[in-house]
C-alpha cells in the first residue's frame, strides 16, 4: 500500500462498517491468550471480544486485550497470525480497488496500462502485504523472540490522545515472549527486510531513499492499522449495538 492510498483505505473501512455483521470470536481462539475471567477479581470488567475483521474489511487476527493474562505464542501461531492477515478474503477485494488507484495515477510507471498493468499493480499491491505481513508478524518475531500482537488498551486506560499514542508507539515497542516490552525489532527489521525484497517487483524504483520511503510509509500504514483497531470496538459498541438491538 502506498502512502496515496492512506485516505482511500479509511473511507473503505468506515463504509465496510456499515455492513458490519458482528463476525466475532474469543481472543482466545484468535491469538493464544487466555480469557482473563478465570484470573481476574469478580469486579474486574469481561475481556471485550476481539472481531476477526474491523471495520468488516481490515484483518484484525494479531489483536489482543491488553488486560488479558499474557501467554507466549509459539513460532508457529506467528506465522499462522501472518498468514490469516495476508490471506483473509477483503485483502484481495482491497488490493483490486489500489490497483485501479494505482492505475488512474500512473503509479510505478514502468507497469504500464491495461490489463497488463493493471496485473501488475494488483500482485505487487498483494506482495506488498502479504510480504510485509510475514517479516514482521512471523519471520522477525520468530527470530528476536519477540509478540507480534498489538494489545489494545481500552477506555479505561484514557482518553482519545492517550490510546492514538499508545497505537502508534507500538510500532517502537513489543513484547518478548517474556512478556517485557522492549524495542521492536521486529517491525523495524521487517518493514526494511520487506522493502529490500519489493526491489525484485518495482524495477526503477531501487535507490536508497526509494526504499526509504517505502519502509517509512508501511510504518505508517501500521500505525494506522493500530489507531483503527483499538477505536473500532468502541465505534461498534457505540454506532452499530443500538441498530441491532432495534432489529
């Protein structure tokens, strides 16, 4: 995804939700982590259920509640995390709606147009994520031994600036699987070892502040990502609850 599509991407999800039919599923099942019911005080509130897509359209398997007991996730619940945000099926309606974006704009120009080019953009749209998705969810992590998760930190831990800051510092900051914040290593070295490799599939596009840019734009896209996923079960709760009550 590329930094021009940032603003299509939220108009995309905020419509999606729209259609939003509740597809939801215990964080246990989605991530490894235990309820927190069995662990916790009897005042202590129940664990929001974390949706397997926000928004409707945007893959949300890494997410976790920050209350939860934390519990290590083996390197192949990692990679399984990887594979579920790159291979979900609004992955590919989205990559067909950059493409076109891609096409209109004459992005990575070396593609060309028709079919062909529009073939072009839609795969190296997909690669894109589906690259970037494994480095820093399954391939680093396994690697430095660190969380791919982000663990959503609710309302009760502050308001809106508190929880927008907290989304984007976890592009800086993980969990081991020791459960100890630290840098993260991962999302760094992945979103560079991702970019190295989109050098095979953007010819003309190879200099160093090319790669650059690239790297700093998945940061950011990231960091979107994590913004939306942590306001979107207080968006459901608060747009969406009242509707299906009413029917």
């Amino acid at each position: 995804m590329t930094k021009h599509y940032i603003p299509l991407f939220l108009t995309l999800l905020s419509s999606a939700a729209l259609a939003q039919n509740g597809d939801s599923t215990d964080i246990a099942a989605q991530t490894g982590t235990a309820s927190a019911q069995a662990s916790k005080p009897a005042q202590a509130t129940t664990s929001t259920p974390i949706d397997r897509r926000a928004y409707g359209v945007l893959p949300n398997y890494r997410t976790a509640n920050f209350d939860d007991p934390f519990i290590p996730l083996s390197t192949k619940r990692k990679f399984t995390i990887a594979q579920r945000d790159s291979f979900d099926y609004p992955i590919f309606f989205l990559g067909g709606v950059f493409a076109g974006i891609g096409q209109l704009d004459n992005a990575h120009p070396s593609y060309g147009q028709g079919m062909e080019g529009f073939a072009k953009r839609y795969a190296a749209s997909f690669a894109d994520q589906a690259i970037g998705n494994y480095m820093t969810e399954g391939v680093m992590p396994a690697l430095f031994h660190q969380d791919p998760r982000y663990y959503r930190r609710g309302s009760q831990y502050g308001g809106v600036g508190k929880r927008i800051w907290w989304a984007v510092s976890r592009d800086f900051v993980a969990r081991n699987d020791n459960g100890k914040w630290t840098y993260n290593y991962s999302e760094l070295f992945g979103n560079v070892a991702a970019s190295g490799v989109a050098n095979i599939y953007y010819p003309g596009e190879r200099t160093w502040g090319e790669n650059g840019e690239r790297v700093a734009t998945q940061f950011a896209t990231d960091a979107l990502s994590q913004v939306l996923k942590e306001f979107w079960p207080d968006i459901k709760q608060k747009y969406f609850s009242h509707h299906k009550k009413l029917n």
